[in-house]
C-alpha cells in the first residue's frame, strides 16, 4: 500500500499524466522503490522546465547524481596561497 501512497505523491509533484504514473509500479516492480526515490531525489536538485520528462529520462536512462570534478592545478594553487599567507 505505501508503495501505491508513493507513486501518487510522486505522480503529483512531478505532474506525471496517467500512463507515466501506470510506469511508475514497473519500475518499482523491477527496481524497487528506492531506486525511484533516489531518481525523484536527482531531478529535485536542479530546476527543471519539464519535471515529469526529466524524471521520466531519469528512470528511463539511469540516471546518477552529479560528481563534481575539482581542477587539481587550482586546488594546489589555492592551497599554496593560504599555506603563504600562513607563513
């Protein structure tokens, strides 16, 4: 039943129409619900224009959250100017 309480809620926020929300029990057969709680959570981080396309593509191409990928030459620049300004 919570399950079923699940899909509605995410149907609502995401404005999903009736055959996106009838998918949501097949994903949630096959990958269980926390597979679609944590696609619902990644289209939630960033604004989107089409909700219910983003998260949609999201279950579809499975999705991931984002990595952010730090510039090593200015991590190490940044650390050695503090390590100066300590000296």
């Amino acid at each position: 039943m919570e399950e079923h309480t699940q899909i509605d809620r995410i149907s609502g926020e995401f404005a999903l129409n009736a055959k996106q929300a009838e998918a949501l029990a097949d994903y949630i057969a096959r990958d269980g619900i926390t597979y679609l709680l944590e696609k619902a959570d990644i289209v939630r981080s960033e604004p989107r224009q089409n909700a219910a396309r983003a998260f949609i593509a999201a279950l579809r191409d499975d999705w991931k959250k984002p990595v952010a990928i730090v510039d090593q030459q200015k991590a190490e620049n940044s650390r050695g100017v503090s390590e100066t300004a300590q000296i």
